[in-house]
C-alpha cells in the first residue's frame, strides 16, 4: 500500500505543478479577453463547446478509462481501439460541420454556425487524442502531462490575447481548443506513434466492451446534468445572459480545476491496482473525501464573500450582472470538489454499470431542476440555485450508491466524515457575515484581502476548537514535502 501512496502523492505534485503554474496564467488571459470581447460572444461560445463536448462523449465512448483499467491491452488491441475512435471522430466531425446550420438556427444565432464548422476540426484530433491520453494515464506520465498542459495553456492564451487586441473578436475564444487539440495529438503521437488497421480486432472490443459501455453511459447522462444549463439558458434567455452565467461559472471551477482535477486524473490508473479490495478502496476514497472537504469549504465561503471583488477585478465592471450568479454557484463548490473524485473509486471497483445508474440519477434530479427553474425561475440566478439543490441531492444519492452497493460498505460512517468542516464552515459564515455587515465598503483589493484573511482565520479557529486537524503539523509536513521536491 506504500507504493500506492508514493505514486499516488507524485502523481497529484506533477498535475498541481501544472494546475497551479497555469492559474495566474489563466485567470490573466481571462480578464483581459473578458475586457476586449462583448458577454454575447462568450456566450455563443458556450454553446457550441456545449454541443462539441457531447460529440467528444460519443467519439470516446468509454475507450479511455477501459484503456487505463485494462493491463493485459497489446500493441495490436490499442491500435484497433485507436482505429475505431479515429472513425467515430471522422463521422462525428462530419455531423457537426454539417447540423451547424440547424444548431444556429435553433438558438436564433447566425455566428454559431461559422463557430461549430470551425470546431469540427477540434472534434476530429480529440478524438485521435483519447486512446493516447489513456496511456499516458495508464503509464503514470504525470510529469509529460503536466509540462504539455503548461506548454499548451501559455501559448494558445498568448495567441488569443494577441488576436483579442488586433481585432480577432470571438474568433480569438477559439484559439485555446485548436492549437491545444492538436499540439496534444503531436505530442501524444511522438509518444504513443499508434496506427490505424484495415480490419479491427474483434477480441480488443469485446475485452473492453462491457466496462466502456456502462462508462460511456454514465459520461452521456452525466454530460446533460453538467451542460444543461448553458443550453437552456441559451434557449429561454439570451445570449449575453448566457456569457453572464458561463463566465461565473467558469472562475468559479478555477478551484475545482486547480484542487480535485489536480487528483482525479490520477486516482483512477493509481486506485485500478487495488481493485480487488472494496475496503481499502472506500478508507482510500473516505479519507480523501475528509481532506477535500478541509479544503474545498473554505474556499467556496472565500468565493461567496468575495464575489463581488472577484469579479469585478477579474472581468472588470461591465460584468456586475455576473456577480449574484458567481455568489450561488460559489455554494455548490465544495460538494462538486468532493463528487469529482467518486468516478475513479467506481472505475477501480470495476463497477461502471453502478456508475452508469448514479449517473443516470443524478442527471435525472438535475435536469428536472433546470427545466422548473427556467420556467417558473425566469432568470438565470434560479437556475444557479437548482444547480445548488440538485448538487446536494445527488451527492447523498452518489455516496450511498458506492458505499452500499459496490463496495458494500455501510455510507453512515463517510457521511459523518465531513460533518467536523460543515459545523465549522457554518459557524463560519455566521462570524463572517456579522463582520462584515459591520464594516462599510472599502477598496476593492482591500475588501478581498480582509475577507479572504476573516475566511482564513475563522476556519482556523473553528479547526483547531473541534479538533479536526493541526495546523502547525500540517504546516510542517507541507515545508517537509516542498524541501523534498526542490
């Protein structure tokens, strides 16, 4: 069990490594796109990454995580594997270029159309890219990974900003997915120089068939209840309210992105080695789950308060609209941090089928909620909040699915985990709004500061009063795993 701890722990350093060196990066190209292009650009955008990531859903179909969960695939099983996404990504690149007329005439949007052909080129390499990002997964190369997301983020931002500045418009959103998708594929080629067949292996699709189907069936629910409310909001409002909502939401996930994605990529080929032991899968997933939740409540208190200040500094005044939007979303942030890491657990176990029905459940409840909120909410604020209340409902339905029936573990014991940092956030936000509501308005990096620093310390103190963890050890480690690394 060392080694899986020591893989694991060098695997999360090099994404962070990656994650974390690209956050200033991405949050400075960010603003300044957001001062240079109008809210309705962005939000054409949404829409048609909205429709791309479905077709990515469809092009992969479950082949990735099969990849990575399968040790025994040869040389001839991958390249067969690879032939059959290299066909699907054809078809599909072919079915957007050609439905971009029907997509922008639905949403009443003439610029949508020229935006989906130009994305076609996109659905084709990400699909060249799914069986050789497995590998990389699979082989551990978190190291290449994190130095080609760095590379790749870098470069397209500067393209962008530079096309943002000499009159580009909207067409500089799109810099980022191309020259990332294919940059990826070159670098995944140099690696893993795969090669198509005439005839595909019949024994690599069966060997797969049964965990990639339930995998894809999960991914195709799960797309509706993470996308859903970009196109309805896009439908029933506007498209600036949707460049409102979509930009929110996206620096909102700033800390999902840069926390639990930083593991999740590495939970599944890490966990897949334990995968005959249900319990030590769930006292892997449950301790993780504790330390995420130490994390990912305070910031999401952190977002709530300061979102005003976020935004406003970020995207700059023009986007006001944005701000009660930013500050609900800012809620459901530490239970989607937690959530993001229970797909590995269920791959290890083996069990997409169990992940196809969480899936299929919770895109169910949200769903629902979308389509109420939209109709008798009318604005995008209720929308925000059916996500909230979606997001809690699916989190007990998810944890009780995995911890009962596939690692057939009672969930009492995960549940009772996180309630230390629920009372402590809790009581946390009680001081915090008593503070501030005491305190007249100040200058806006003033006001972030003294709200992420009342954040902070009231954690702390809350912390260490019930005893969750100690903060001088914790400290001590960090400086200990730092020194070691440099």
């Amino acid at each position: 069990m060392a080694s899986v701890k020591k893989e694991l722990t060098k695997g999360v350093f090099w994404i962070a490594v990656a994650k974390y060196s690209g956050i200033v990066i991405q949050l400075l190209i960010s603003a300044i796109l957001a001062r240079k292009i109008a809210p309705a650009a962005f939000g054409t955008i949404a829409v048609a990454m909205v429709v791309m990531y479905f077709l990515d859903i469809l092009a992969d179909i479950g082949i990735g995580p099969a990849v990575v969960q399968y040790k025994q695939l040869t040389k001839a099983h991958l390249n067969s594997l690879f032939t059959l996404t290299v066909y699907l990504g054809v078809f599909l690149s072919v079915v957007l270029y050609m439905l971009s007329g029907v997509i922008a005439g639905y949403y009443a949007d003439t610029m949508l159309e020229r935006i989906c052909q130009i994305l076609s080129i996109v659905m084709f390499f990400h699909s060249l890219n799914v069986v050789p990002n497995a590998l990389m997964r699979k082989d551990k190369r978190f190291k290449t990974i994190a130095y080609r997301t760095l590379f790749f983020r870098i470069l397209s931002g500067s393209v962008a900003v530079w096309g943002a500045f000499h009159g580009w418009g909207i067409y500089a959103l799109l810099v980022s997915p191309i020259l990332t998708a294919i940059g990826v594929f070159g670098v995944n080629y140099y690696n893993y120089p795969l090669q198509m067949v005439l005839r595909l292996n019949n024994e690599a699709v069966k060997m797969v068939a049964s965990f990639s189907f339930f995998q894809f069936a999960f991914s195709f629910c799960n797309y509706f209840s993470r996308n859903l409310d970009k196109l309805i909001i896009g439908k029933y409002f506007s498209m600036t309210q949707l460049g409102y909502y979509d930009k929110s939401y996206h620096l909102m996930m700033l800390p999902i992105q840069n926390v639990s994605y930083v593991i999740e990529p590495v939970l599944h080929p890490v966990l897949s080695t334990l995968q005959s032991s249900k319990h030590e899968l769930k006292a892997k997933n449950q301790k993780l789950a504790v330390i995420i939740s130490n994390i990912s409540f305070p910031i999401g208190l952190m977002l709530y308060f300061c979102g005003a200040e976020l935004i406003r500094i970020v995207y700059g005044g023009q986007w006001d609209a944005a701000i009660p939007v930013f500050r609900i979303l800012a809620l459901s942030l530490p239970l989607q941090m937690i959530l993001s890491t229970n797909v590995p657990v269920f791959q290890a176990a083996g069990k997409t089928n169990h992940l196809f029905v969480s899936g299929m459940l919770n895109t169910f409840c949200t769903v629902t909620g979308f389509f109420i909120a939209a109709h008798w909410g009318g604005s995008i604020e209720a929308v925000a909040w059916s996500w909230d209340i979606t997001l809690t409902i699916n989190f007990i339905n998810t944890y009780f699915l995995l911890h009962v029936f596939t690692l057939k573990e009672s969930a009492i014991s995960f549940y009772a985990s996180i309630v230390p940092q629920l009372l402590n956030s809790f009581l946390t936000w009680i001081v915090v709004t008593l503070i501030i509501s005491a305190i007249p308005d100040q200058n806006l990096i003033v006001s972030l500061i003294y709200k992420l620093f009342l954040v902070l310390l009231c954690t702390i103190i809350f912390a260490t009063m019930l005893k969750q963890y100690n903060v001088r050890e914790i400290v001590k480690m960090s400086h200990g795993f730092l020194h070691k690394r440099l």
